[in-house]
C-alpha cells in the first residue's frame, strides 16, 4: 500500500520585478553625468530615501495593520525632532567633541528623547482624536488633519514661528573622499539607520509572537479576541509604536536639515503620502523600496533641472500607478 505524504505548504512568491526600477532610474542619468557625480548623486538619494522611510514607516504601520489613514503623521515627526533638539541642547559638548562615541552617543539621546514624546503624543491622539472615527476612512482624514493644524500651532506657541538651528555632530559633518566622489558622513549613518529599523519591524512582525498576535487580529478580531487577547490593546500599542518610529525620523530628519521648525512635519504630508502609495498602502517593505525610488528621483531630477525637482515624485507616482494601481507592493484587501 502506498504511503500518501502530508501535503506541502507553499512558500510565498517574493515578487522582484520592482526591483528592475532601481538599474533602470540609474541608467537613464548616467549618461547625462560623469561617473563621479553619478556616484554622488546616487549615494545622496539612497540616503535621503532611507530617512523619508523613517518619517513615513509609521504611517505605513498604522494603516497596514489597523486601517487608520493619519493625515496627521507630521505632527509626531515635529514633536519628535523638537524633543530631540531640547534634548541635545545641553550637550553641546558632545556634539563639538571628536569622539564619535559622543557623538553618537548625543545622537542616540536625541532619538530617545523624540520617540518617548513622539509616542506619548501618539497614544493621547489615537485615544482623543483616532478612536470615535474607526471604521470611517473620511472622518479620519478630517479629524486628524484639524489635530494636525492645532497641535502644530501650539509647537509655533512654545518654540516659536522660526526655524532653529540643529547643531551637527562633529564626526558626522563633512564627507568621505573615495577618489573624486564626496560621500557624506551622516547620508551614510543614515543608511545603516533605516536598514537597522527596516530589519527590526519585519523580524518583529513576522518573528514574534506580538507581531503574530497583531496581524492575527487584523485578519480575525474576533478569533483573536476569543482567545482571550484584548486587540484594541494591541492596536493600540501599534499606533504609538508607528508615533514613535514617526519621532525617530523628525529627529533624523532634523538632523538632515540641520534645523527644526513648527511646520516641518505638516510640509512633509504630501511626500509621505506620496511614498506610502508607490510602495502599496500598508506594505513595510514596498514603503522602503519607494521611499529609495523617491529620493533617487529627487536627487537626480533636482540636479538635472531644479525646477521640475518637485514634480518629479508626482510623475513617479503617476507612472507606478498606470503600472500597478495598487502600488508595487500592495497589501491584500486594502
């Protein structure tokens, strides 16, 4: 008698083609460049596409996993990048030593300091202003954009209407000379930032067994419920976690602009939307891969010609969505 073998589960399909777009936007400036500048060019929009996934992977987070579209995101990148400033401000020292110990040790302080705020903010916003409008994707989008315009009036109270200058950690300013091409120092650090944050959400969500637990709810609240977890807990712990990933990138993003202002969170809202849809609503991983693809765009277009620079992110996404309407990486019943 025939033995008849227990059944294999497939694996899932990873699909690379959007990966192609990366040689394909590289080669078409190559031409137009000498290979230094291209180098530079290309090194400077990974790095800005690493911290434009800081600021946007906690958006990302909260829809993916609990349906939550927040229009006001940059509320928490702001506080996060103010907090950060405060923080650093009395290390001024740190910040003027040549010990990158210090440095990053200043740094690492700063992030702290805008995640505790940022998530802070987050769990009072998803209990006053998120949780009366679940379940409605336009109410949503009205009551947090009226939470973004107020609290982004009382950071203008507190701190003030002008921009601050944010001091620049002494081994972290300048460049790496590699031949003829110039590689900044924290475009560098910030690439093994983002990746290191990239690794640590996907590990946590498909590695543990929170991780497990909150994508179980998604798909099965009620069976996840009576198994005797509570989901809006852990949905609510979700949306400070993607507040504080929100803070993370305002102080990294501060440090990129070497400054902070009450509207910086507010001015980046139509960029981050605009890397959330290319890389599909509520995928972490297509929100890495888009924002790389947007800062790319943006550093070569920008060199290029500086005046259609900012349309060039609206072009992309205008032709990824011809291509796949959902995004390159669309997450399932979004």
């Amino acid at each position: 008698m025939s033995q008849v073998g227990s059944p294999t589960i497939p694996r899932p399909h990873f699909d690379a083609v959007p990966l192609l777009l990366f040689p394909i936007i590289m080669l078409l400036l190559w031409p137009l460049v000498s290979p230094s500048t291209w180098l530079t060019l290309t090194v400077a929009g990974l790095a800005m596409g690493m911290i434009l996934f800081l600021v946007t992977s906690g958006l990302t987070l909260v829809f993916g996993l609990m349906d939550v579209l927040n229009f006001g995101h940059g509320v928490f990148i702001s506080l996060g990048a103010y907090a950060g400033y405060v923080a650093m401000r009395p290390l001024s020292a740190w910040v003027a030593s040549p010990t990158l110990g210090l440095n990053l040790a200043v740094v690492g302080i700063g992030v702290l300091a805008g995640m505790v705020v940022a998530g802070i903010a987050g769990f009072l916003f998803e209990r006053i202003i998120i949780r009366p409008a679940y379940g409605s994707h336009l109410k949503q989008m009205l009551v947090t954009m009226g939470g973004l315009i107020v609290v982004q009036e009382i950071i203008r109270g507190v701190w003030g209407g002008e921009a601050t200058a944010v001091g620049m950690p002494e081994r972290l300013r300048g460049a790496f000379l590699v031949g003829d091409v110039a590689i900044e120092k924290y475009r560098i650090f910030a690439m093994i930032a983002g990746t290191l944050i990239l690794a640590a959400m996907l590990w946590t969500f498909n590695r543990t067994k929170i991780g497990i637990l909150i994508r179980a709810g998604v798909q099965n609240r009620e069976m996840v419920q009576s198994l005797g977890y509570r989901v809006d807990r852990l949905f609510v712990g979700v949306f400070t976690a993607g507040s504080m990933l929100a803070g993370i990138g305002g102080v990294m993003w501060a440090l990129y602009q070497q400054s902070v202002r009450p509207e910086m969170g507010g001015d980046l809202t139509v960029l981050i939307f605009t890397v959330i849809i290319i890389g599909g609503l509520g995928s972490t991983f297509g929100c890495f891969i888009a924002a790389l693809l947007v800062g790319l765009t943006t550093n070569y277009t920008g060199f290029i010609s500086p005046t259609f620079g900012p349309f060039s992110n609206l072009v992309l996404l205008v032709a990824i969505l011809f291509w796949r309407p959902g995004g390159i990486y669309p997450v399932a019943n979004r």
